[in-house]
C-alpha cells in the first residue's frame, strides 16, 4: 500500500472481474520501501494510561474539531478510558448485541428468504463487521481491512486503530499525532478499506458521556479516601519515652495490629479528629454515582430500568418499549449501510448476490418446542398443510418422503394432549 505522495497509476484497481488479482492492489506483506511503503498492521502506537481528566476531554475535543488539522487520538483515547467504566460498557453491549444477536437473511426482490446465499453473511467476520458497524454510533466512525480473504470468501476483518483516522479527510495517517504526515487514502482501497458512520457527525456519542466517567471516578475516589478516614476508627499511640529504637518499636507494632490508620506522638501532642455526625454521609458519593449510572443508560439506551431496578410493570413496559425503538432504529441502519454499500463490496469479492437482494434482520423466536406444538395444532385444525423442511427443522425429527403418515389425521387424532403424536 502506498503512502501519500504516490501517483494516482500506482494504486488503480486493476479490474473488477473474478481472479487472483480481480479486487484491488492489497497493502504489502512486507514494506518494499520502508519510508514510502507500509503494512496496515504497522498502525500501532503508544497508547496513555494515565487517567483522564476534564482538562483532558475538553482539550481532546479542540484538537478533534480542528477545521484545518484535526487528531483524533486524544479523543479516542479519552473514549478508551471511558470504557474502563463497567456501566458504560455493559450498556454498549446491551445495546450491540440487540443487533448482533438477532438472525441476518438476505432475501430477493420479492421479498423471499434465499437460504443459501444467506449463509454468506451467517458467519463470525460478518457479525464482526456488524458489532464493529455499531461501535460506530459511540466511537464516531470504524475503519475495517479486509485483511484474509479470497474470491468469494472473506474470512477475517481487522478494526483500523481509530486514532490514525481522519473521517474529515477520509485518510489513515503513519502518525497518529501528525495530521499531515505519510498517510493513505482509504478511497483508493475501496474493496479492502471499509469506512463506517451510522450518524451524520463522526464524533460518537461518548463525546458527551466520557465526562460523566471522569465525574463518576471523582465519587468512587472520594468514597475510598472517605472510608479510610471515617470508616476504621483512627489508633493513638502516646509515649514520653523518647527513645528512637523505642518510637519504631511502637510503630512497628501498631503497623501490624491491622488496616486502620496510626499515629505516635508524645504526651505533650494534642491530635484532635473530627467525626463526620451524619451516619448517611456516604449517601453523598452513593447518590452521585447512581445519578451518573441513571444519565448513562439515558444516553446510550434511551431508559433505566432495563439495566437498573424499577418501581411498577407498567414502567418497565414503557422503558422497554423506548429500548425497542431505539433498537429498532440501530436495525435500520445496519440494513441501509448493507444495502447501500457493504453489499457491493461482497460482490466484488466474488460472492453471487444478485441485484434487488437485499438484508433483513429479524427477532430470534423465543418459543420452545412445546409453544410451537399448540400453535401448529390450531393451524392443522384450520386446514394449513406444515412444509416437511419446516417440521424437520423445528422439531429436530426426519420426515418418510415415501409414507409422511400413516393414517389420515383427523379431529380426534390432533387433539393435543403435551405429546407431537399427530406427525406420526
């Protein structure tokens, strides 16, 4: 792959036809000129592990929104930070996986199921893509390299670290801290570099929530320096002896009578603690942390009460019916991207999806073999016919093709009674 200043001859597509060389020029295993020539691998950098503060994300922000120069790094670390906070990332997950776990179909014009070609995107790489599509809505943008694939199977992705993006100007920079170092136009690999925004600005929703993580580690940080003071009384020990072997030999001993706090001081010392009376005082760091947890889950899901305890049924069915909007919502814009964009990129792997086909996301039932006995029962009674492949398939059974029944069923013989005897 070549790096920024190349000739536009030198990165073409060759041709769109199927063969080993039909996709596009495919960045190098290894670099054929290290100061102009580099791998997509080599885009790792030093990452900061240092905690964030306000100063931080507000500082992140203006290096982001730059007009001329924008970096993306301290910002993203920022969001990396923000992660670390394990509401924020089991909200994310919830979220995701009530995408990801719901069942992929590609159908044809007529809105018809295509089994087959419907394996294409039934698999690991695809909900890879899927999750990585999501992660976008928080994150701002995702950049995926087809990384291992073939004509007509591709077999694994790989997330672009997104500190060496520009959305803006749609390259991938050497230098994540140097907006106009070596870089790489991510339209010229339209086939192996594939851009991802779900929103119309590439800034992720954890823009505005990365603060309230900071504000939550300020509580928890309080809370601890709280409970080391107040919460295991404080141990005196007064001497007149002014012995040094003698003062150490106390310390000593007090250091390991337990966790609590102590002090040596001479007679004359006068230390005087002041208690906090307030026996709810941790109420204080309690309820801004719960309130910062509430904020949270209003940001990312929309409601509380699906990750958080509620107070009535009918409340929860009005949350949960905000969460499926918004669900519902992540859908549609997973189908658009598909439709509109990843499904030419599937063709021009090799993979047979004709024109008019189109993705459909659908709910995994959640009925058990016993539920789906009554209702096929009620559909029998009503002189509806079961395809054998759907009786095989449901209930994990192989059908005669030559003899499916023995006897004609009739009224009696499908009376219900918890047992599937009426398919024999």
């Amino acid at each position: 792959m070549k790096a920024k200043g190349t000739t536009k001859s030198d990165i073409t597509i060759k041709t769109r036809k199927l063969s080993s060389k039909s996709i596009s020029k495919r960045p190098p295993i290894n670099p054929v000129v290290p100061s102009r020539t580099y791998e997509i691998d080599y885009f790792h950098f030093f990452e900061s592990l240092y905690r964030k503060e306000i100063s931080d994300w507000q500082e992140a922000r203006t290096a982001r929104r730059d007009p001329f120069n924008p970096i993306t790094y301290p910002l993203q670390q920022c969001y990396k930070d923000a992660m670390l906070d394990n509401h924020l990332s089991g909200a994310i997950e919830n979220r995701i996986l009530q995408v990801v776990n719901k069942q992929f179909f590609l159908k044809d014009k007529n809105g018809n199921i295509d089994q087959q070609r419907s394996a294409y995107i039934q698999t690991r790489w695809f909900r890879t893509a899927v999750t990585k599509a999501m992660e976008s809505l928080f994150f701002g943008y995702s950049v995926l390299f087809i990384n291992n694939a073939s004509a007509g199977n591709i077999q694994s992705i790989k997330l672009v670290p997104r500190e060496n993006v520009i959305p803006e100007k749609r390259i991938i920079v050497k230098n994540p801290f140097g907006p106009n170092s070596e870089s790489i136009s991510i339209d010229d690999f339209p086939f192996h570099l594939i851009y991802i925004q779900l929103s119309e600005e590439p800034y992720g929703m954890l823009e505005r929530i990365a603060p309230l993580t900071i504000f939550k580690r300020h509580s928890w940080a309080a809370w601890d320096e709280f409970e080391q003071i107040f919460g295991v009384p404080i141990r005196i020990a007064r001497t007149t002896i002014d012995a040094k072997k003698h003062r150490e030999d106390l310390a000593y001993w007090l250091n390991h009578m337990g966790l609590a706090g102590f002090g040596v001081f001479d007679k004359r010392v006068d230390l005087e603690i002041k208690e906090n009376n307030k026996s709810d005082a941790f109420n204080v760091f309690a309820q801004k942390i719960n309130l910062i947890n509430k904020e949270i889950s209003k940001a990312v899901l929309g409601q509380t009460m699906t990750m958080e305890d509620g107070s009535s049924y009918s409340q929860a069915q009005v949350h949960m019916q905000m969460l499926n909007e918004i669900v519902n919502n992540d859908i549609a814009s997973i189908e658009s991207w598909f439709n509109d964009e990843f499904v030419h990129i599937m063709r021009a792997w090799g993979y047979d999806i004709p024109d008019g086909y189109y993705l459909d996301i659908v709910a995994n039932t959640s009925l058990d073999a016993t539920e789906k006995i009554k209702i096929d029962e009620v559909l029998m009674r009503n002189g509806w016919n079961l395809d054998k492949d759907y009786i095989e398939n449901t209930y994990e059974v192989k059908l005669d093709e030559n003899q499916p029944r023995n006897i004609q069923p009739t009224q009696e013989t499908l009376q219900y009674d918890g047992e599937p005897d009426f398919f024999v």
